[in-house]
C-alpha cells in the first residue's frame, strides 16, 4: 500500500530535495521550521543556546548524508526527522559526558513517535569526520577557505568563483579548488582523532 503526503509533508519533501541541491534558501528555511524545537528539547535537557546550536549544525551534517543515500525517501515533515536527529545526538553528547537522570521531552507537534531515529554507528562517525573537516576549514589560510566555501557551502559555479576571485578562466578556479581541497583532506587525515 503506497502512503499518500499530505501537502505539508510534500512541500517539506521539496525543501529536502532543495537542499540536497545545495540551493542556499534551503538551509535558512529548515532553520526556520527546526531549529526552535531542538533548542527547546537542549535547554530542557541540560543545555544552553550554544549547545543547541552544535547538535543544530550537527543534525544538518547528518541530514545531508541522506542526500547522498539513492534509496532515502522523506516520507514524514521535515523538522520532524530532523528534530529526532539532534534529539540523539544531544542524548549520545550526554552519554559521553556521563550526564545521567535526563528527561526528553518530546515535543508531539515535531515528532511523530513512529519515526523516531537511532542514529547508526556509521551516522555518528560520519558526524565525527565533518567536525574534523570544519574544524581543519577554519585553520587554512583565509584564501583557501574562502574558495572552499564558496564552492561547497554557498554552491557556486567555478564561473562564479573565477570571476568573484579574479581567476583567469574557470580552469584556474576549479585547479585552486583541487588543491586546496586536497590540502584540507590531508589536515584531517594527519589529525589524531581521524577514525
């Protein structure tokens, strides 16, 4: 028996589908839609803004591996997948610390119980090595990040990053691109805490 989408549930499939597409408005809608519930469910549960925050960007990382899974289909709203993400990240962060007698709250207009995550070992790692890439980002020379981010988080063009740098040609984009991404992955490989 196929489901049917509500009209909510298809136009957050769109928003998914826009940001899988690197599309730029996708990232400030779902932050709009998501993120006041993950800090309500942070502050309730031990945390601060700035906490909220992290398992925020962390659960947008997360949410980005299923854009690369062929077979993924969205099939419920959007903040609420997202929420239950952050909501295990933030449980796992408090396992780490030891923190125990936590209390979730689940906020029903977010979550419907029945989709409720448990992050794989291989999400959590792939969460791990994004925060070794940004933290590896912010340690390169202020040139290369700024190609880097133009390319990768603001998804523009090699012809737009040749004539917002003051390339040549797009070839001497999309070479600057290579190198300083091949200087960013070799920071994270040489890092201690690469798994």
């Amino acid at each position: 028996m196929e489901t049917t989408l509500s009209d909510n549930e298809h136009s957050d499939n769109l928003l998914f589908q826009d940001f899988c597409s690197d599309r730029t408005n996708a990232v400030k809608k779902i932050y709009q839609k998501g993120f006041a519930g993950v800090r309500k469910m942070v502050k309730k549960n031990g945390g601060n803004l700035e906490d909220a925050e992290d398992v925020f960007q962390e659960g947008i990382l997360v949410l980005y591996g299923y854009c690369q899974q062929e077979e993924f289909r969205l099939t419920t709203r959007l903040a609420g997948f997202l929420y239950s993400i952050c909501r295990n990240l933030w449980r796992k962060k408090l396992e780490k610390k030891g923190r125990s007698g936590i209390t979730f709250y689940d906020i029903e207009e977010y979550v419907k119980m029945n989709t409720v995550l448990k992050l794989e070992n291989e999400e959590v790692l792939q969460v791990h090595r994004m925060r070794l890439l940004f933290k590896h980002l912010a340690r390169l020379p202020e040139k290369e990040q700024k190609v880097l981010r133009l390319y990768y988080l603001e998804g523009k063009s090699h012809r737009e990053v040749a004539q917002e740098l003051g390339y040549a040609s797009e070839s001497s984009a999309r070479v600057q691109k290579f190198r300083y991404l091949n200087h960013l992955k070799s920071l994270v490989r040489q890092d201690p805490d690469f798994e």
